[in-house]
C-alpha cells in the first residue's frame, strides 16, 4: 500500500514539472506589426512628406509674392490668386514713397539694379522696402511675381528675397515675370540666387505686358503643367 501510495506521488510531481516547462513560455512566433495605413494611423503626428525631407510636414498653402509698378503683375497676381485653393497674397512696396521709376528713362530703376550687380552679396546694395510680416514655414508653395527692369528681376523684389530667400528652403518656387518683349533668363538667374535651395518649378510663366489683360488662361495652362 505504501509503495503504490509513492507511485502516485511521484507520478503527481512529474506531471507538475512538466506543465511549468519554460517552453511554454515562448511565443509561438514574432509578433505581427500592424502597418501605417489609412485604416491604421500612426502615433498621430502630422503626415511626413518622403519625397521633401526639407519639408516633411506639407501644409498646402501657397503665398504669392510679388512687386508691381505699372500694376502689370498686381493684375496677374490677383488673377493667379482666384486660380488657387488656398494661396496667401503679400504686395512689396519700397520704403521711400512716390519715386517715378519712369522719369528719365527710369533712370532710378537702372541705378538701383547697377547697385546690386555690382555687390549682389551686401546688403546695402538693395532698396530698402515697407516691413513684411509673414512666416514663411507656413507655407509650401512660393510664387513670386516679378516684373522684369533691365533684364533683371525688379530691385524692390529682390530685396524681400535677399532676406527671405534662405527660409524658402526645399520649398517648390513658381516664377511669373512680366516684361514689354525682353526674355526672362536673367529674372530666372535671380531668383536662383536669391533663393538657393528653393525647388524651381518648371517652365517659369513669362507674361507679356500686351497679354496681361488676357492673362487669365495663360496662368491656367501653367498652374496645370507645374501641379
């Protein structure tokens, strides 16, 4: 009786042993991850943007920047404006008021864009301009409206680059230039300069001045060859 009594002991504790086994404390594989899908959403931070590591947060906004003398570009910009979803609109204006850039042949006009090819790196070659408040990190898109003087881009505009151009970084940079008949190279050569990093969308948009009252379909033949 006593040794069956044991047989029974011992049988008890090996079953014990066996169900405490370490083995069975193993998953039975890795563990599955659930991609970042649309059903499936990440951490909740705002969407990355892979193709523009400058820019990984897009936002869909696009500020139209421009200059305008005759109101030649004005008239462009706020047609461009009406073309877009979600665009802001900033005017630049020379800080010294009432200057007739005509007089003299535009004498005023040359002298200014003499001054910043002969020093295009200090700053005390540009005009000075009217404060602009804008945060340009808001903002994706950048097109600049720019009329052309003296096959360059207009002197007051290239100021508001010259001490912006740096935070358009990885951002995509459309170019609308108006001129009288003059081609648009040296307009395109400045705003590469003046924006180093920017990614120029191309082709630019050259406006004659005899189709500015037209412009409306030319703006929208080029907004659907840069999308």
């Amino acid at each position: 009786m006593k040794k069956y009594l044991y047989l029974l002991f011992a049988a008890f504790v090996a079953v014990g042993l066996s169900a405490c086994s370490p083995d069975d404390n193993e998953p039975d594989g890795p563990e599955t991850e659930i991609p970042d899908t649309p059903e499936h959403p990440d951490d909740g931070n705002e969407p990355e943007n892979p193709d523009n590591p400058d820019n990984p947060n897009p936002t869909g906004k696009t500020l139209i920047v421009y200059y305008s003398f005759t109101n030649n570009i004005h008239t462009i910009a706020t047609d461009l404006k009406t073309q877009i979803e979600d665009a802001d609109m900033i005017r630049v204006e020379p800080a010294e008021e009432g200057l007739d850039y005509a007089a003299n042949n535009y004498a005023i006009g040359s002298a200014l864009i003499q001054a910043i090819r002969n020093n295009p790196n200090d700053a005390a070659s540009y005009p000075e301009i009217k404060p602009v408040e804008v945060n340009i990190a808001d903002y994706d898109r950048i097109i600049v409206g720019a009329p052309l003087w003296w096959s360059n881009m207009a002197a007051p505009l290239q100021t508001f680059l010259f001490h912006h151009g740096d935070e358009m970084k990885g951002k995509d940079i459309g170019l609308i230039v108006s001129s009288s008949s003059s081609g648009i190279s040296g307009v395109e050569a400045d705003a590469k300069r003046l924006i180093p990093e920017g990614n120029f969308l191309e082709p630019s948009l050259w406006i004659r001045s005899s189709q500015t009252s037209n412009c409306h379909s030319l703006i929208a033949d080029w907004l659907n060859k840069i999308n």
